[in-house]
C-alpha cells in the first residue's frame, strides 16, 4: 500500500508538472505568434498602412514594428511588479489578454487611404501594447514553470518555453503561407494580410481559460506565507547590494546577444532571402519554414542538456557556434542562391531549397544551444522575492531593446553605410557579431555558473 501512495503521489506530481507545461507553453507560443506575425507582414503592412507613393516605406515600417522591442523594459517593471506582489499566475494572465487585444487590433486597422497617417499611428500603438504585454508573459511563463520543477530537471522543463519561440513563428508562417495559397496576391494585399491577426483573437481566448485554471507558483506561495515577499520590487531591484551588476552581467553576457542570433537567424534571413538574394517570398517561407521546424526540437534539448553540464558551457558553444556560422551562412546563401547577382525576383531549384534551408537549420541550431538553457539560467541568478523584475528587466533590456533591434539596425546599415558592392549584402552583419563577441567574454570572464541554485534562497 505504500509503495502504491508514493507512486499515486509521484504520477499527481508528474500530472501538475505537465499540466503547468502546457498551460505555460501553449500561452507563451501565442504571445510568440502575435509578437511576430507584424515582422513577418512588414512588407504588406509597409503598402497598407503607409502612403503609395512609389517609394518604398519598409524601413520606416520596420521601425515602427521593432518599437515594440524598445518598450519591453517599461513592461518588465509594471509586471514584473506585479509578479512579485501579486502573484505570477495574475501577472502572465493580465498580459496574455492585453497581447490578444492588441493583435486583434491590427487586423481592424483602417488602410492610410482611408485615415492617412493615423493608419501607423494606431499600429505604433498597437506594437507597444505587445511590447509590453510580452514583457511580462516570457519572465512570468519560465518562473512559473522552474518554480514548480525539481532543481534537476529545471532546464529540461523550462526548455519547453524556451521552444515556444520557434513554434510561435512556425505557427505564424504556417497561417501566412496558407491564408496567401487560398486567395490570389492582390486580395492577401488587400484584405487577406488581416486574417492572421484577427485569427490570434481565437487562439488568445482558448489559452486564457486553460491558464485560468492554474494554481500559483509553490515557491511563490511559501514567500507569501513567510511574509518575504518585496513591497516595492522595482525599488529592490535597483537598490539591492549586486543587483544591478548582476543584471548587467545576464544582459551583455546572455540575452542581448542570444536575442540578435535569433534574429538574425529567423528575421535578418527573411529579409536577406527576399532582398538580397532575390528569391520569390513563398519560397523564403518554405526555406524559413523548414529551419524552424527541425530546429524547434533542440531548443528543450539543449535546456536538459545544461541540467547535466552546467548552463555556460551550453550557452558558450551556442554564441561561439553562432560568431562563426552566421557570417558563413550568409555568404553561402547568395553563393547558392543567386550566383550571378541578379537583381530581379528568380525561382531557384529544389537541391538549392534544401541547401539553403539545411544551411540555415545549422545556424538555427546554434542560436537553440544559446537560447535553450537562457530560461533557467536567468531565473537561476536572481533571488526569488525580486525574481520577476529583475529578470524581467534584464531579459528584456537585453533580449527587447538591445536584441530586438538588430532587425531595423541590420537594414539601416545596408541602406546608410557606404562600401564595396560585394559587402553592402553584409553590412548589417556587423551589429549581431557585434553583440555575440562582447556577450562570450562577459559570459567566459564574469558569469558565474548557475544550474545547482536553489530557488528558494533570498
């Protein structure tokens, strides 16, 4: 019988585990699906919303876009302090539904040629609100999950948010690409890019009433009962002994450069396969579409992988992996896709497809070893009554506001600086490498190790 009771309680443990995973993901990967849904349309939304002209308005797009990357650390404040007075499971709640609202607004923007400028405005705004409703959601979804998981396997199942990221976009290209094959070009150009956006409202209601029958976090719940939680966990988070050179530390040595590896290998290769290369847009999803999927495993993978071995040592050979493989793969791909330099749209054959896409499936996999064990690993390095701001501020300096702009940085750069023909293609580049090299010293140097911390330590 008691053999029995303490399997009984070992199956209920797995059960809540697993029901908190789902819970967690499923809300994570649509917040990841609104979040991108506006990079992946930039292009329709810079025809759409801005003056036809006869001048292209996709950088200015792009900026208005990426705003919402800049806004992440203001969000991180407001809900991380609520995460740490409150509760986490109230905070990703209100967050979840603010991101719904907001993408559910900009499949209802009026066209420029119905309202003029009003039209970027209301997507400016409805970028910031998603800046930052996904500020809180990430810090508050991988506390959640680590605060409910043993110590040795808190990578293993923080892993699973970690790969919300590449499903949210996989989701995201999937809905794109077969909303586009059902219509023809010109009704998507006209109506059909709106589609996605209203259909994140379904996918928003069906994740908040899972979400809403969680319980709070049990690490959290113990604080309260101590009486430890922070009054004021923004004040504490600036104020506390080491805290803030302990941000500084997850920022530059973490997020910010595992944010433009993700970036760039999802977001900068778009673009680059479109504008660069020249390569038909349905084709860039197919490409992008491929390396997502097969990369989206490695990403809980390399999260249990750092369970065993330590988080630097996963990270490292991530960002290390990365400084070497993004230059390459970039030049490989106009090396394959486009040898001669054409400066007209052009399809390419199935073998130069699949090369192209097993090249950024490589690259991907190296950002998966970076962003794999980041979840646990900032969660890892804070105390827990300040946890969620602190965190959060840091994972969204570094990931939002430095990170998130290698997008629009990549394309200024391209379009401001001049060099040698053979370079323009590549001149973004710089900013990501940039980033990667300055977050491998201060990760090698100065980040301490971190996978054997316990939670509940102030």
């Amino acid at each position: 019988m008691e053999v029995s009771a303490n399997s009984s309680q070992i199956e209920k443990k797995e059960n809540n585990i697993l029901q908190v995973i789902i819970a967690s993901s499923v809300g994570t990967l649509i917040e990841w699906y609104d979040m991108f849904l506006a990079i992946i349309l930039a292009g329709v939304l810079s025809t759409q919303l801005f003056p036809n002209d006869g001048s292209s308005h996709f950088l200015e797009t792009l900026a208005v876009v990426v705003s919402s990357f800049m806004f992440r650390p203001i969000g991180s404040l407001v809900f991380g302090s609520i995460g740490d007075r409150i509760g986490r499971k109230y905070s990703f709640l209100v967050s979840l539904i603010m991101m719904g609202i907001a993408t559910f607004g900009i499949g209802l923007i009026p066209t420029f040629e119905s309202v003029g400028w009003f039209a970027p405005v209301l997507l400016l705004i409805c970028r910031i609100f998603q800046g930052l409703a996904i500020s809180g959601e990430y810090a508050g979804a991988v506390i959640y999950v680590a605060e409910h998981a043993p110590q040795e396997k808190r990578g293993h199942y923080t892993g699973f948010i970690q790969a919300t990221v590449p499903l949210g976009l996989l989701i995201c290209l999937l809905v794109v690409y077969f909303t586009k094959a059902a219509m023809t070009e010109e009704a998507f150009n006209s109506f059909g890019w709106r589609i996605p956006f209203l259909f994140s409202g379904v996918l928003v209601l069906i994740s908040y009433f899972i979400r809403k029958k969680l319980h709070e976090s049990p690490v959290f719940e113990q604080l309260k009962k101590e009486g430890k939680t922070s009054k004021s966990p923004v004040k504490d988070t600036f104020t506390t002994p080491g805290n803030i050179k302990v941000m500084l530390k997850a920022i530059f040595g973490g997020n910010a450069a595992q944010s433009t590896i993700m970036q760039t290998t999802l977001f900068v290769t778009l673009f680059f396969l479109q504008r660069a290369v020249m390569l038909p847009y349905e084709t860039v999803l197919i490409i992008v579409l491929i390396a997502t999927l097969f990369s989206s495993f490695f990403y809980q993978y390399f999260g249990s992988l750092s369970d065993k071995i330590g988080r630097k040592p996963v990270m490292l050979g991530g960002m290390i992996s990365s400084l070497i493989l993004i230059p390459f793969s970039f030049y490989m791909y106009m090396t394959i896709g486009n040898p001669e330099g054409l400066k007209e749209i052009h399809e390419i054959g199935t073998p130069a497809i699949l090369a192209i896409a097993g090249i950024s499936l490589i690259t991907s996999i190296a950002g998966a070893a970076t962003y794999g064990p980041l979840g646990a690993f900032m969660l890892e390095i804070f105390p827990t009554k300040i946890r969620y701001t602190s965190m959060g501020f840091a994972q969204n300096m570094g990931n939002g506001f430095i990170g998130g702009a290698t997008t629009f940085v990549t394309e200024l750069l391209k379009s401001t600086l001049i060099v040698s023909a053979a370079m323009s293609p590549y001149i973004g580049l710089t900013y990501p490498l940039i980033l990667i090299f300055i977050a491998i010293l201060v990760n090698y140097f100065t980040v301490p190790e971190t996978y054997k911390t316990d939670l509940t330590k102030d």
